[in-house]
C-alpha cells in the first residue's frame, strides 16, 4: 500500500471523487485499484466560505508490483490491538475504578495472564444511563452512581473527544482497541476523533465483558473503604457494597488506583494512610452555550455549505494578571449537563451524541488555579478549593440541582439577563461573580471581551454562562517512582484522579502503563 495526499477535495466527495483524484496523481487505470483507506482527514476552513476535506490515503492496488512504480511512502495499516506473551500468575491483582485508566489497565493486565478483579463504586453502565437520566431529569442524584462515577468514568457521560497531545504506539493502540470495541470507524483517520456518549457505552460493555472473558472480575457498586499496609506494603483492602453495606476483607498483593478526580472520598483515605500526595494546579470557570450556527458562521463563514459538520473552536487569551482565559472541551452539537456527585453543589460538563447535530454547541471557559491560590499546605486544598464553589453554585441556583447561569450581556455590562440554555434539570438566572473566586471572575471579563473582538460570533449578547465547571482535572498528584509504584509497595496511581492524565486517551494509556509496569516488576525486566 503506498501514501498519497488529497487536497481540496469537496466536501460532498464520494468514492468515485476519490478515484477520479488519485487517477489524475498516479496517472493510472481505476480498474487497477484494489482499495483506498482513509488514514487521516481535515477540515481546511483558512480560505472561508471555500472550504474543503484534506485527505491522507492509503492505494492498495490488485497487482502489488504496482507499487514499485511509485516513489510514493509504502506503508501498513496496523489496526491491532493491545498483545502480550501470556504468563501464569496467582498474584491478587486488584484495580480500583474502571474509567479508562481502570478499563485498559485491567483488559491490558488481563491479556499478560493475570486475573485482575476490578473494584467500581458505581453501577454498569446499562444501569447507570438510567441513574443519570433521573439526575437529569428530576434532579435525583444518586451519590454512589452518576455522571462522575460508574462504569467508563466521566468520559462516558461526555463527547468522547480522542484528541490527545501525546504521540506514542500507546496511543495507537488505545484508539485501535476502542474501534475493536464497537467505536466508529472514523476515530482511527479524523483529526479531531471523538466516540459521542451515545456510542460509548457500547464500547465500554464490550470492553467490560472481553475482561470478564480473558479472566478478570468485575464488582460493580462497591467501594474502597480502607488499605491495610504492613512494613509499608499493601496486605488487604476493605471493600463495601454500597447497597448492601456489606463490608469484605481481601488479601491484596498489587493495588492499581485508577481514580477519577472525584474520588475525594478515596483521596482522604489516601492521605489517612500517608500515600505521599501533593498539590497540583488546575483550572475553574463557567461553560459557554451558544447556538451551534453561530460558530459555524465563526468558522466556517457566513455562506458554509449545510453539508460541513457542527464546527468545534479552541481558544487562549493571554491576561495582564499573567494568568489564561482558554477553552476546553468544546462539544459541537451538543448540550450542557449537571455533572456533581454530592448533595449540595453544582458540577456542570458538556457532552455530544456522536452525530453533534444538536442545536446547540459549548465549552468551558476556564481560567488557571494555582497551587499558591489555595492558601493551605494541605495535600488536598485544592479538593476543598473545588467545594466551597460548587456548594456556592449550589446555593445561587436553588434547590434540585438548579445551576446558576447568566448571559454574556448581563455578565460583561450588567444588563440584559434573559435567555435559555440546554443545562437540565435546569437553571437560575442570576449573578455568576458570586459562585467564582474574585480571579477567576475578573479573568474571565477580560478574556471574554478579548474573545469578543477577535471572533464576531463567540460570545454574543444573548450567549449564555452556566456555573460552575471545577472538575477538569485532579487538583492532586499521588507520587510514583519510575517503575510506577507510590511510597506504599504494591500500590500504583494511575490515570487522571491520581494527577498524571487527562482525557480518555492519556487516561487509557497510563492504565497500559501501570499494567505493563506491573509485568516489568514481575519479571525483573
């Protein structure tokens, strides 16, 4: 198979306008032809409302020597999964969380020969879409199981979004085994791929059950309760259903923490038992909603053709104050969702379908917190810092889960406050300063009116801000060595909750990590 770019190819191309193409480049019959795949695709919008597909493909052809004609790179195509030498091993294997650190740390693990048993405070997923719904609709929260945590983590209640800065085989495997597992065909050639929550849990079952298959366990509603160490290594955990309040002892020899960011109950364990943990910075703000045709418009100009997909941003301003306004997870065609995991405070998140046709589309807004911004030594400030502002947003938008929001008029120039947004169980117009650190709230006034000036269709008068979005990422790291184990032997942090990820893919990759870390120990290697 030989690699050849397309360029400027329309947007309402076929196959026949890919063979048209590549004729003209080769210079060859099409009957000669055997395949074309896709291996990367780009929307090029920098010559607006002339807007066209950027293609890598691969041209595989029915007589091979063909190739040889060709000065074009030759390539393979590797959509294979994660593979191991399979090994023998009674070693209890336990992973707490089964968010995609969790899921590919223990389908990794499971693969090596062991039979890892994983330990989930939340439901399956086929109960949890459920539990969230209810939460959505009627504000009834179930602490144990929602947006946060269940089985896939947080990203399985989001847009899915693939994009990651790393570049490694890891990560081509992480994205390989997501296909593999039900995921659609086009996150292995977009350059900005994204599952949507509506295929994810697709995914996430058939992931769970090729664990189940390969020998692991899963326990679903059941909680971390307590690490029994002697001679600083892990012996037993404590596990409880939460349902049950049943409470079981286990011996343990390894313990993979692939924690969410929420884990606060977890995280106080932690520190409880001396895990050394320190504080990391992290960043806070609002959500922005706006329609999905005016970023269109933004992006794609007035006159984009209704045949290009709902337009996604990403934006930074640099602030006086040396601080950053910028957004992050941007969901095209999407909506707004409580996303809290206590009684008591405001969590907002964004999420898309895989589609991203709802009218609709946001991101967050956020703004840097530092350390230093947390006025405590404590290892877990930042946790605290989180609370008292989504127990604050909780407050200004009343009972039920009620979010606080306000429109870009009102929050810029204290005037008009009326709107809507797509946030359920639903929302309060209100003043946002009062649910938000004095920083962040004077950061964001000067980022918006940056954004203002520079993009026409960003931050209209009528757009709205929703309070708050504090989750994007631990406000914690737990320390590990360079062969991935913490202070306690046998105890490994992995993943986002323990400060070394962000997002699915780096999630997922640092659960490959600790599993392969985990077999490298075993074997001296």
């Amino acid at each position: 198979m030989i690699k050849i770019n397309l360029n400027k190819i329309p947007i309402n191309y076929n196959e026949k306008t890919l063979l048209n193409e590549i004729k003209k480049i080769l210079k060859i019959k099409k009957d000669k032809i055997k395949e074309i795949k896709i291996i990367k695709k780009s929307i090029d919008a920098r010559k607006k409302p002339k807007i066209y597909y950027n293609l890598i493909v691969g041209i595989c052809f029915f007589d091979e020597k063909i190739e040889n004609n060709y000065n074009f790179e030759k390539i393979k195509i590797d959509i294979s999964g994660l593979k191991y030498k399979k090994q023998t091993s009674n070693k209890k294997i336990y992973v707490v969380g089964f968010g995609p650190s969790g899921m590919f740390c223990s389908l990794a693990l499971s693969k090596m020969g062991y039979c890892p048993t994983v330990i989930e405070q939340g439901s399956c997923v086929e109960e949890r879409i459920n539990q969230v719904q209810q939460f959505w609709e009627k504000g009834i929260l179930n602490i144990n199981s929602n947006v946060q945590f269940g089985e896939g983590g947080a990203g399985t209640f989001s847009d899915g979004k693939l994009t990651t800065n790393l570049n490694s085989q890891l990560c081509n495997k992480v994205i390989n085994e997501l296909y593999l597992h039900g995921a659609p065909k086009q996150i292995l050639y977009e350059s900005k791929p994204h599952i949507g929550s509506d295929k994810l849990c697709d995914v996430v079952k058939n992931m769970r059950n090729d664990v189940i298959k390969n020998g692991g366990k899963i326990f679903f509603d059941t909680k971390l309760t307590n690490i029994i160490i002697k001679n600083n290594s892990v012996k037993f955990i404590e596990i409880t259903n939460v349902k049950t309040q049943l409470k079981t002892i286990l011996a343990c020899d390894v313990l993979c923490l692939c924690l969410g960011h929420s884990a606060r109950d977890t995280f106080k364990l932690l520190k409880k038992l001396n895990l050394s943990i320190k504080q990391k910075p992290f960043a806070m703000g609002v959500r922005i909603e706006h329609k999905a045709v005016n970023i269109n418009n933004m992006q794609y100009g007035e006159n984009h053709s209704r045949l290009l997909p709902n337009a996604d941003y990403k934006l930074v301003a640099h602030l006086k104050n040396q601080r950053s306004v910028f957004t992050f997870c941007m969901c095209p065609g999407g909506r707004v969702v409580a996303s809290s995991s206590n009684q008591g405070e405001i969590v907002t998140n964004g999420m898309s379908n895989f589609k991203r046709d709802e009218k609709y589309s946001n991101s967050a807004l956020l703004v840097n917190v530092m350390p230093s911004d947390f006025n405590s030594d404590d290892v877990l400030a930042g946790v605290a810092f989180q609370e008292k502002y989504e127990r604050l947003a909780y407050k200004l938008g009343g009972e039920n889960f009620f979010a606080p929001a306000e429109t870009v008029s009102s929050f810029l120039y204290n005037k008009s406050n009326l709107g809507e947004c797509s946030y359920k169980p639903g929302y309060k117009f209100t003043k946002l300063k009062n649910c938000l650190p004095k920083f962040v709230y004077e950061s964001l006034k000067e980022g918006l009116e940056i954004f203002r000036k520079k993009y026409k269709y960003f931050a209209l008068n009528t757009d709205v801000l929703i309070g708050v979005e504090t989750r994007t990422s631990s406000p914690m790291t737990i320390l590990r060595n360079d062969k991935l184990v913490s202070n306690i032997d046998g105890i490994y942090p992995c993943g986002e909750g323990a400060g070394y990820a962000g997002g699915i893919v780096s999630s997922a990759q640092d659960g490959i990590k600790v599993a392969e870390a985990i077999y490298n120990n075993d074997n001296n290697i």
